[in-house]
C-alpha cells in the first residue's frame, strides 16, 4: 500500500492546515481550524505566490504530486476548498 492508499480527508486536512499555518506565519494548533476558515481572512494570510508555495510543501509532505489541471478553473477560498483538491489530485495518483 502506498502512502496516497493510506491518505483520509482529516490526514489530508491535518497536513493541509499545518502548511497554511506555516505559510500564515502563525503558531496556532492545527485543530483550531476548520475546514471552513477562510484562506484570506482575519486568521490566515495566504497570497497568490504563498499559493504556489503551499502546494509544493504539500506535495512534498504528502508525497505526492498534484497534476496542474486540477487548478485549473478553480477558486479556493476555504481551507476546505484546497483539502478537496487534494484529495482529488491523492485519488488520481493511484
């Protein structure tokens, strides 16, 4: 079984938060972040280059590589809207 078979929407969405919050520049438990908090917002802080940056660290935590087309056409404007991308581009790597 390989790492992506293993992967479930809260390992996805733990591993997604901590990047948000890393790339926010905040020292804040990943719990106390829902699915629903906005990406730009009074929490977080993530621009359109932080964007691109969180998706390598992601991909790089994860161990997976997240096809470009997934992007394409998409708004994300929720921690929630980038776990299901995730987990989309997680699904068609296997």
């Amino acid at each position: 079984m390989t790492a992506v078979e293993q992967f479930d929407r809260v390992a996805v969405a733990d591993a997604v938060k901590r990047v948000v919050i890393a790339e926010s520049r905040l020292s804040v438990d990943p719990a106390t972040i829902t699915e629903t908090e906005p990406l730009v917002g009074e929490l977080l802080r993530v621009n359109s280059l932080g964007f691109v940056g969180m998706l390598v660290q992601i991909e790089d935590v994860l161990d997976i590589t997240l096809p470009d087309d997934l992007f394409v056409g998409r708004t994300f404007k929720v921690v929630g809207d980038l776990v299901d991308v995730v987990l989309q581009g997680a699904e068609a790597s296997r």
